[in-house]
C-alpha cells in the first residue's frame, strides 16, 4: 500500500476528492454553458453565513450551510427570472450580506471567531470527519443523480430556455432545480477546496474539456476525468509538500486548462485538415459496407 493511503485521514481526504472531482463538473458544465460560470462563488458567500449558524446553534455546520445556500440559490434564479434592471444589484448586496453575515454570526456566537471560518473559507480536506464523508456521499449522490438522470432536459434549458419552453419543458422549475443542485455542489466542496475557490473547481476543469471535445457528453465525461485528476492529484501532493490542498487542486485546473489551451490550437489545424481532405474534388468515395 502507498505511504499516503496508510493515515486514515488521508483515506477519507481521497475519497472526499474523488467524489467533488465528479461532482462539481457535473454541475458547472451546466453553468458554464448558461454563462452562468461565477454562480458557484455567489453562492459559495451565502452558505458562509449558514456555516457561522451552525457554530451559534451548536449544530451541524455542513446541512445549515445546505440549507442557506438553497435558499440563497432559489433566490438568485427568482432574481434573474424576474428580469429586473437592477437584479444584479440586489444580487450583488446579497452576496455580501453573505460573507458580513457570516463574519457577524460567528463573532456573536458562543466560543466563535472568525478563525473558526478559515477551514471553511480556504477548505481543509485532511480534517474531514467520518460524519463529513457520510453527507458528501449523500449530498454527491442527489447531485449525481439531478444533473445525468436529467441530463437532457437541462442541456435543452441551458442551450436555449424560449425553445426548451416551446417543447413543453418546465423551464423555471428546471431551473430553480439546477440552482439547488449547484448549491448543494458548493456545499459539498467546501470542505476541499473552500468556499473562496469552489467555483474554480466548478468552471475550470469544464472549460479545459472544451479546449478539446467536441460534443456536450465528451466534454462532459472529459470535465469529469480533469476534476478527479486534479482533485486527487492535489490531495496527495499537498500531503508530501505540506502546502494547502485546496490552493494546490485550483492552481492544479488552472494549469491543466493551459495546457489544453496550448494542445488545442494544433488539434483544431489538424481536424480542419483531415475535413479539407475529405471533402476535396476528386477524392476517392468511401467503400460501401460489407453485408
């Protein structure tokens, strides 16, 4: 057995990784894909004060962050639905409010500080718990289950809301549906890569995979495999260097999506080379199946 699978911390900071690597691309495709990519961070500010209430109420910190952040998600679509001018104030004010308010809870809180918010704020995937792994496991599995058992209809919604209206799809409920589930994503993930970087983790690993793929499900399943290369490959990294697994899993995506960026240039050349030949006067026509 490898030296970082032996501490049993590690064990439940590698499975805890393996399970936002797929997770959170899963859901940011989507937002990626409605230009939506800095919805995670907006909520990610909200559940801070859901997280400061579970320090004044002595409860779970993780299911009261769930909770605000499905709230402060809900709300953000209604918002946006509404189409209101000002939205993006009102939406702005709340994202603030969310970070103040969390600060202030935990300072009235009995014991609280706000060094209490630092695990929280940044991620500290070696402290999670075994109670912890049983909410993520349960939190990644609802969001497993939303983003590829209605796969889809989001896309649909995603791609072109007055055309998935037509068809007869509930448009503002899928909707409302996939703010709860990129709320409970960013709860999930705060307990690795902190909820100042959780939209990283959302966004990054989904536009690298679109450097290259060329279609909704390769991307998707190439997002997936960046996520966990990344999110596995800063556990263990942060584990021999002594550096916060969090930073080390963005900075991880950031560079694996440069690399991508650098490689998809000479692919789109030779994809348009490969179609030029195949589409050239005189080429000679592809043989006809065998039966």
């Amino acid at each position: 057995m490898p030296e970082f699978l032996e501490p049993a911390f590690m064990q439940r900071a590698l499975l805890a990784a393996l399970l936002i690597g797929v997770a959170a691309p899963s859901v940011g495709i989507y937002l990626v894909q409605r230009r939506q990519a800095l919805m995670g961070d907006g909520i990610g500010h909200v559940a801070l004060t859901g997280v400061a209430l579970g320090f004044l109420f002595s409860t779970s910190h993780v299911w009261m962050a769930v909770l605000v952040s499905v709230a402060g998600g809900v709300i953000m679509e209604l918002v946006r639905y509404s189409g209101k001018a000002r939205g993006d104030v009102a939406l702005a004010m709340m994202f603030y409010g969310g970070m103040a308010g969390g600060v202030m809870i935990v300072n009235v809180a009995p014991g609280g500080t706000t060094a209490n918010l630092t695990s929280y704020l940044w991620g500290s995937i070696t402290t999670v718990s075994p109670s912890d792994i049983t909410t993520i496991v349960l939190l990644t599995a609802v969001v497993l289950l939303i983003a590829f058992g209605l796969r889809r209809q989001l896309f649909s919604v995603c791609q072109d809301e007055e055309f998935a209206r037509v068809t007869g799809l509930p448009v503002r409920l899928l909707n409302l549906l996939l703010a709860v589930t990129a709320a409970a994503t960013v709860t999930v993930a705060m307990r690795v890569v902190g909820l100042l970087l959780v939209s990283a983790l959302m966004v990054i690993p989904v536009v690298a995979a679109q450097q290259t793929a060329r279609s909704f499900a390769a991307t998707l399943g190439l997002a997936i495999a960046f996520g966990v290369t990344v999110t596995l490959s800063g556990t263990v990294s942060s584990y021999y260097v002594d550096v916060p697994p969090g930073a080390t899993i963005v900075l991880l995506a950031i560079g694996l999506f440069a690399l991508t960026a650098l490689l998809a240039t000479p692919l789109a050349r030779r994809r348009a080379r490969r179609a030029a030949r195949a589409g050239a006067p005189g080429a000679a026509p592809a043989a006809a199946p065998a039966h």
